[in-house]
C-alpha cells in the first residue's frame, strides 16, 4: 500500500478489492501494468525487499560487504 499511496493514490480503493481475494498479486501487477506503473513497483520492490535483507542479516550479526 505504501507504494499504491505515494505513486498512485488514485488506485487506492481498486487495490484494496484486488487484495480481498484470492490470486491478488497477479492481479495488483497487471493493474499497474495497465496504468504503466509497473517498471516503477519492480524498482520499488527491488529497493524495498534489498532494505529489508540487509536490517535482517544486520539483526543476526551478518556483515555484507557491498561492491560500489
């Protein structure tokens, strides 16, 4: 929902009945591909889902070394 809210709140209500249902993630995206908003979540999932990996391996004591 936060990238619904910040990128096309417009679409707030039609992504909240897609998720009510079964198979919702394919829906959600051909949703966004339809108002060409796809490429924009891909890159914001991508930014989301790296963020997230990189707090839980600094919780378990992991430490990353990242290429520039």
């Amino acid at each position: 929902m936060e990238f619904v809210r910040s990128h096309c709140s417009e679409l707030t209500n039609r992504v909240v009945a897609i998720f009510s249902r079964r198979g919702a993630y394919g829906r959600y995206k051909e949703l966004l591909a339809e108002k060409g908003f796809l490429e924009e979540w891909y890159a914001f999932e991508n930014t989301r889902t790296r963020a997230a990996l990189l707090e839980w391996c600094e919780e378990h004591g992991l430490v990353i070394e990242m290429d520039s």
